[in-house]
C-alpha cells in the first residue's frame, strides 16, 4: 500500500480527527495503516506523521528519528505509534526551535513549545501508557498532537517574522546550534 501525503488546503487538516473505537484498535487493518504511515514518513525523510496527513480520520501517529538528514542537529529516538493520544500535561518552560511539515513541503519555522510533555495514549500491541518526552521528541509529540487537532505549526508561531522558505534555511539555519535550555 502506498500512502499519499496530503498538503496544506486539504480540509482533513483543519478538523479534528475521530477517535478509534475499542474494536477500530483491535483490527488488523489498523497495524497496516501504521506500517504504512511508517513507510510513508521515512520515505519523506519526516520524523512524524498523523494518520490525518495521510488522509485517515483517525487519531493516531507515528514518529521516529535516526541520523534524520532533514534535522541534523537533534536527538535521536525510536519508532513509535500512539494511538488515541492525549497530552495531559506540558511544561511550563518553553523552548524556541523550527519545525517544518512534510504537509507543508519547502518551509521551516520558529515555534516556541514546551520542553516537557506527558502523553496518555494507546500503543500499537494495545497497552494503555504514559510517557513523559523531553526536547525534540516532545517537540514532535506537540507538533503530532496538533495534527490531529486540526492545527498547523505556523498556528503556534509567535510571529510569522521566522516563517522561511527551505533554500534560504539551509544556507543560515540548518546547522544552528540548538536555543540554550
Ligand atoms: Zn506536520
């Protein structure tokens, strides 16, 4: 199965997606999505992808990030789907660094996102956890949330002052080093 991206203007977007039912998490075709949604993010070099940006109403995400040629500069982490997922507590510290969306292809930005956030979710064998991510990883989990949601990065942006296109990022920025912590 080979899973299309959608872009920014596809209204799927803007909604919030739909929760998955006790028996939605127990079918099979729910594992074939999220290896799908897998290929799908590594094949575009992303570090995340919700089930939304593959056209699916349906809350839940993928993230992964080893040696990302996209973001050189961050921390790596493992793969990981949540299905159902919730972030019950963020962080009051903030931290600045840019984001770019495989739904938005060509732009980066500097959005300002807690340091620290706490997921409720389901894993894909169907345990219900918490977990608390820290750094670029709870960047991603924010960022993935969001997504499901119905919002963009450019939404959580203090200003569209940072809002720049990738060329003119890969010249000044990509080798930035991280905002002090
Ligand atoms: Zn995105």
């Amino acid at each position: 199965m080979k899973l299309e991206i959608v872009k920014i203007g596809n209204p799927l977007l803007r909604k919030k997606t739909r929760a998955l039912s006790r028996s939605q998490l127990k079918l099979k075709k729910l594992q074939t999505f999220l290896k799908g949604m897998t290929r799908a993010m590594r094949h575009a070099q992303g570090v995340g992808l919700a089930a939304n940006q593959i056209g699916l109403s349906m809350r839940a995400f993928v993230m992964e990030c080893r040696g990302n040629r996209r973001y050189p500069r961050v921390d790596s982490f493992p793969l990981q789907a949540y299905l159902n997922p919730k972030i019950v507590r963020y962080s009051k510290a903030k931290e600045g660094g840019w984001e770019g969306c495989l739904s938005i292809p060509g732009f980066r930005g500097k959005v300002s996102r807690s340091k620290q956030v706490t997921l409720a979710a389901i894993t894909s064998d169907g345990r219900r956890i918490q977990k608390t991510f820290r750094g670029f990883e709870a960047r991603v989990v924010q960022h993935e949330v969001d997504h499901l949601n119905g919002f963009f990065y450019m939404d959580r942006m203090d200003s569209l002052k940072t809002w720049t296109h990738l060329e003119e990022f890969n010249q000044r920025f990509k080798y930035e080093v991280k905002d002090k912590k």
